[in-house]
C-alpha cells in the first residue's frame, strides 16, 4: 500500500510551492495504485490518463499523480487527456486492469472556496507568495480527508493498453549537426535533416 503522506515533502519540493492540487494529485494516484496493488512505476508499467486540459486553476495536480505514481510526461506514461477534468485512469499494463479515480466535487470546491484561492491566487499572487497559515490547513484537509469524503474511487476494469515501442532511430542532421529523432525530420535531396532546418527548405513541410 501507498501511502501519500510519504510523498507530501517530496511532492512539495519537485512541484516547487504548497497548494491543495498538488496534494490531491497525491491522493488520487495513491488511491488508483492501492486499487490495483500496484507500486510506483520505475519504467512504463503503469499508464495514467490525466484529464485536466491546459491553462486552467489546479493543474498542479498533475504534478501529486506524477510524484506518486511514476507514470510521468517525460516517460510518456502519463498522458493529458485534455478534458478539464480531475479524473485519473490509472493502467497497470502488466495485467491489463484499470480504474478510474476522481476528487470528489465538494472537495475540490472547498479548496476553491477558500480565500488561498478567492483573496491570492484570483487575484494574480503566486501560491508561493500565499502565507503558510493560510495554505497548510487546505494542504492538511486535503491529506486528511477520508477517501470516502474525498475521492470517487470506480471500479477495476479490462483495458488493454497498446502503444508504439519508442524509436531509437536518430539521425544528425547535416545542416544543424544537432540530433533528432528520424521520423520527425526528413530526407532532402539524399540528405538527413531536423524538421526546423528541412522547413527552411520545404516551407510547408
Ligand atoms: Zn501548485
Ligand atoms: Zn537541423
């Protein structure tokens, strides 16, 4: 079992700030892994579909699933699915089940009822900038809350997740001299080229 209060300081100090998402992200992933009995992926073994979308209030959350989980945007396990929501599929390709994790609405609306959201962030200050008092009791409800106040925890399914096995196929380009990876650059005139310096020589590539 995980346990996300593990994770707090380590969470805080990768995402940079204390602020009640990240710590939801915290919760939720530990919530889906503790579901399927799975540890933190050290590779690729666990997918987690993210639905927060882009430019909007709470995406640090992300942040809480990438620290717990280890499906991350860098190893490209951890994928937005671009919903503007909080849910969280998490896969266990090993054994092909998933479950599906979302905060509960009247957590998430708590957090953001508060005045860390309603006299700080609304109005343009930093979270880092918000006074510890004022943001340490949002982060305790929100490691505290029992799973059942919290979280909408759903239940195992099959899903069998299928991917391309990543390339290695890289090239250096012969204007830049920089590598890239083969499939986003292109061939001119016998020549390998990145995809910014072949543009320069097919504009509507
Ligand atoms: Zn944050
Ligand atoms: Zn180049």
């Amino acid at each position: 079992m995980v346990n996300p209060k593990e994770w707090l300081e380590f969470g805080q100090k990768f995402h940079g700030h204390k602020c009640p998402a990240m710590p939801m992200g915290l919760r939720v992933g530990a919530a889906a892994m503790n579901k399927l009995g799975v540890e933190r992926a050290k590779d690729g073994q666990l997918v987690a579909f993210i639905e927060i979308g882009d430019g909007h209030c709470a995406t640090c959350f992300a942040d809480g699933i990438q620290v717990i989980t280890g499906a991350t945007f860098g190893k490209g396990n951890g994928i937005k699915t671009h919903v503007g929501k909080w849910g969280v599929t998490l896969v266990d390709k090993t054994t092909n089940r998933a479950v599906r994790v979302a905060p509960k609405g009247s957590m998430m609306a708590k957090s953001k009822s508060s005045i860390f959201f309603t006299e700080y962030r609304q109005k343009g200050i930093p979270a880092s900038q918000v006074p510890d008092e004022i943001v340490d009791s949002l982060v305790e409800n929100v490691m505290n809350a029992k799973d059942e106040d919290a979280l909408i925890i759903g239940e195992i399914f099959h899903y069998e997740y299928h991917e391309d096995p990543h390339t290695f196929n890289t090239a250096i380009c012969e204007k830049c001299g920089e590598m890239h990876v083969v499939k986003y650059g292109a061939k001119v005139n016998g020549k390998q080229y990145c995809h910014s310096c072949a543009k320069e020589l097919i504009p509507n590539l």
